[in-house]
C-alpha cells in the first residue's frame, strides 16, 4: 500500500518535471507539500524545540511547577536518570529518517530517468530526409555527367551535355514554370529570378545541336567542359549542386 503510494508520487512528480521541462517560463501554481518538505519541516521544528526545551527542563527540574498536587521535578529526574536510553532513541529515529529520505529520492531518481529515456531515448534511429535524399541523387548524377565529359571517349562527352540538360528540364518542371519543351519554359523565366538564364540558353542550344546533328556534330573536350560548366553554374544558382 506504501509502496504504490510512493510509486503514484514519483509519477506525479515526473509528470510535473516534464511540463516544466515543456514550457520553463510557466510557474507551477499551487504548493505540494511531499515527503522531503515535510523532513525539512520537522528538523526545522526538532531544533525549534530542542532549544525550547532546555529553558522548560531548567525551569521544570527547580521544583518549582506542580500539576495537581504533583512535583513535575520527578518527570525531570526520570528523563535524567534515562538520559542514554533517549539519546539512542533520537539518534536511531534520526539515522532511520536520514536513510529513508536517502532511498526515497534515490528511487525517485532512478524512476524519472527511465521514464525520461522512454520519452527522450539517446540512440535513436536515423531516418534520412527526404529533401537530402534528392540532393544526394542530383549530386551523384552530377558526378557521373563530370566523370563522362572526361572520359577519352567522343560519345561520352555528347552524352555527358544530353545528361546535363535532363537535369535542367528536372529543375525546370520543379520551378513549375509554363510551357510543352524547355526553350518555351526558358521564354517564360522572369530574368531577375534566373540569374544564369543566359547560361542555361546557351548549354540548351549546344544540347540541340548534338541531339539534331548526332554522331556528326564535332566538338572539342574543350569545348565540352565549358559547356558543362555553364549547366554548372545553373545547378549551383539554384543548389542542386
């Protein structure tokens, strides 16, 4: 019956740690008076009365009070010739208050920890975001366009731009800009929102001409590199990259 008393007062003090902890500029309303105010309360009394007492056992043990008809110095000289007995007793009752506000606050401890961690656990799991996701796959798509416009291969570099301008059409449809193909959604960019505008015009043409041309458009790894690094420049405007 104590024992789920207890348990019922540490919850409700959890509970009240916890609000707290949720908005620290809300006072808690109200006084609970629990078990450890009410040890400090009674020490407080104990040394109130300890010095009380030594006047009244003075003031007693002179002989000089009576109850009726009986001399109250014989309850002094009780206590006095017991005065070992008692002093055991206050020590032990002492020692046993000490011990039980020690365990007291140490279970108390112990079950505010383990409800906080099932509320708060420090290990948990890592779910990816689905925004650093889509930012890790332009940037892995960005390398294998980089690794193609390097590669010894003629065909690589074509296909490295045709890669690059799948990319800007990507970015194009996320801007939900009008228009069927990119030259008419390029039309309908506001220039002072797409700063590489003119970039993004000029990789799109070379795009054309390889992909009107094929196999027959000559072009330099030069060539190709600035290409590339004008879609660059878009990706970057817009943190793709």
């Amino acid at each position: 019956m104590l024992y789920c008393k207890f348990i019922e007062n540490c919850k409700l003090k959890i509970e009240n740690y916890l609000n707290m902890a949720e908005d620290k500029k809300e006072k808690p309303v109200g006084w609970s008076f629990d078990f450890i105010e009410g040890a400090l309360v009674l020490l407080l009394l104990s040394s109130f009365v300890g010095g009380l007492a030594t006047f009244l056992i003075d003031y007693v043990s002179s002989g000089n009070i009576s109850f009726f008809g009986y001399n109250l110095s014989g309850v002094f000289h009780f206590f006095k010739s017991n005065v070992w007995f008692f002093k055991i007793l206050g020590f032990g009752v002492a020692g046993m208050a000490a011990i039980s506000t020690f365990v007291y606050n140490k279970l108390a401890d112990h079950i505010v920890i383990a409800e906080k961690a099932k509320l708060y656990p420090m290990e948990m799991p890592m779910t990816a975001h689905p925004e650093a996701s889509i930012e890790n796959k332009h940037l892995e798509k960005w390398q294998k366009i980089i690794k193609l416009s390097e590669s010894t291969n003629t065909s690589d570099w074509r296909l490295s731009i045709i890669e690059a301008d799948i990319m800007l059409d990507e970015l194009l449809e996320k801007l939900k800009l009008p228009g069927d193909i990119m030259g008419e959604k390029l039309k309908a960019v506001e220039p002072s929102d797409f700063l590489t505008l003119d970039q993004a015009w000029e990789a799109h043409k070379a795009r054309n001409m390889i992909a009107h041309e094929g196999g027959d458009f000559l072009i330099s790894q030069r060539e190709v590199r600035h290409i590339i690094s004008l879609y660059e420049a878009v990706f970057k405007e817009f943190y793709l990259i």
